[in-house]
C-alpha cells in the first residue's frame, strides 16, 4: 500500500473518501467542531477515527522505512559483497563522487574499500 492509496471510510454519521492523511485530518477537524459544539460523544468517534488512520499513516512510514533500509542490502550482479547497486552506487557496485571529489561512502564503507 502506498501513501496515494485512496481509503473508503463509514464514519459515525457519513460516508469519506481519501487517502489515510486526508482522513486523519477531516476526522481530527470534525471531532474538533464537535467538541467545540459541546457533543463529547461524537467528538470522542470521530477522534477515534482519526485515530486508526494515524496508525495507518505510521504503518506506512514503518514499512517504507524498512524497505529503504533493505534496498542498499540486496544482492547485485556486481560479484562484489552482495551490495548491487545500492543508492550510494552506480551499476557497478563503485561508489558514485560528489562535485567536490568526495566520495558519497560513509567512513566504515570507506575503509573497506582502500
């Protein structure tokens, strides 16, 4: 599932439609507007669904995190370590330099390499 990813959502008293951040935020301003209107019961609801699609926000970002984590580990066709080409890496598995002739590898993958 992937941050655009449209949701159908049967709320308290009405039917929404959006993506999990769209209905985070309409749920947390409709349980505001109740609470400012004196109903604690439907603000309470309508938090509570805002609620479930926070979680669902934070799922995502878990999940995206985690598969971030794992792109540079995959294995290649470089023959090399097994790193491929990671996101520090052209097709060959050497490291890609900035403008300035540094070298993008952090210190730990520097001193692998000389």
């Amino acid at each position: 599932m992937n941050r655009n990813h449209v949701f159908d959502s049967n709320g308290p008293d009405m039917r929404l439609r959006g993506t999990a951040q769209q209905l985070f935020e309409k749920y947390l301003q409709l349980g505001r507007d109740a609470t400012s209107g004196g109903d604690r019961v439907m603000a309470e609801s309508y938090f509570q669904h805002a609620e479930h699609y926070f979680r669902i926000l934070n799922a995502m970002a878990q999940a995206a995190q985690a598969q971030q984590n794992q792109q540079p580990r995959r294995g290649g066709s470089s023959g090399e370590d097994g790193d491929g080409a990671g996101e520090h890496g052209d097709l060959n598995g050497h490291a890609q330099s900035g403008l300035d002739g540094e070298s993008n590898e952090s210190p730990e993958q520097r001193e692998t390499v000389q």
